[in-house]
C-alpha cells in the first residue's frame, strides 16, 4: 500500500506498507477486519533514510523508483529475446 503524507508546510512523504492476510487467516478462511486485522509490514529502501515518523521524502522516493525502472528497462535491452519470425 503506497501513502502520501503532507506536513503542515506541503511537503510531501510516502509511505509503502505490503498488507496481507496472514497463514492463519488463509487457512481459517476468515474475514479481514478490525477485530482480525491484517499482518503489515513497512517496507524499507536501500538509499533512502525515513524520517522520525518512518516516511520517506516523496521526491528522494520518486527518483529511487525512477532509477530502479530505468535499470529494469536497461536489463531488458540487454537481455531480451529477439522476436520469434
């Protein structure tokens, strides 16, 4: 789950968290909800420091993503297979 955050100034910060149902949750077949919530876990980035409240500063996230698909696009050029005829 991505979240953006505002301080009282307008900067911006995201926060990235993968939600879940749990094994137990799976296996019981049971209905995520606030007396049974879902596991959570916030998820971290090489490169990038959050901040006392665990955000990341939005612009420093949005290049690191930026970087990270460019490299991804970079590896397909390298190694992708040509067309079948």
């Amino acid at each position: 789950m991505f979240a953006t955050w505002r301080n009282a100034d307008g900067k911006e910060f995201v926060s990235v968290d993968l939600v879940y149902q749990t094994t137990d949750q799976l296996k019981g077949v049971t209905i995520v909800d606030s007396d049974n919530p879902p596991g959570i876990i916030t998820l971290s980035f090489d490169g990038l420091n959050a901040n006392a409240d665990g955000l990341y500063d939005a612009d420093a996230f949005y290049q690191r993503l930026k970087e990270a698909i460019d490299a991804y696009d970079v590896l397909l050029e390298e190694y992708a297979l040509p067309a079948a005829a």
